[in-house]
C-alpha cells in the first residue's frame, strides 16, 4: 500500500514540476537555473558525504556515482547560466565603433 501511495505522489509531482516549468517567463530563466545549481552544491555536498562515509563498498560506489553526476548538473548549470547571462550583456564592439 505504502509504494502504492509512493507512486502516485511521484507522477502528480511529474505533472506539477511540468506545468509549473512551462509556464516560467524567459525573463525568469536565468534566476532559477541559478537557483537549481544552489541546490545541485547541496546535492553534491550530500554525494560527498555519502560517499566518504565507507559504510559499506555499495555505498561508497553509489556515492562516487552520486559526486560524478552532481558535478556535471553543477558545472553544466553554470555554463548554461553564463551563456544566458551573455545574452543581456550589451555588445562593447558596436559601441565602440559608434
């Protein structure tokens, strides 16, 4: 029953995260990808920890897993936050040739 009531939490969630993502303005891109990597540090912090523990050689791997792929959310959000940032920054070369 317990799994049961797991799922269905898991596919509403699915339909909010969905709903809520498509009706983000452009504008409001660049906030939030900045705050999704704020949570991706704290997701790595946690990938660290779990896997400096040495509980068990399962959980240590699954850690190391966990390090790998928070790290590349990280630095791939940053890079898509610098290049959007880019967008807005005003061209410096046609200024100056004005």
């Amino acid at each position: 029953m317990g799994i049961l009531i797991l799922f269905y939490i898991f596919v509403l969630a699915i339909f909010v995260g969905f709903e809520v993502i498509t009706k983000v303005p452009p504008l409001l891109h660049t906030p939030l990808m900045s705050g999704s990597n704020a949570i991706s540090g704290i997701t790595l912090v946690g990938a660290l920890i779990s896997a400096g523990t040495g509980h068990s050689a399962l959980s240590t791997i699954l850690g190391m897993m966990a390090v790998v792929f928070a790290t590349i959310n990280v630095v791939g959000g940053f890079m898509v936050t610098d290049r959007m940032l880019e967008m807005f920054k005003k061209d410096s070369s046609k200024e100056t040739s004005k």
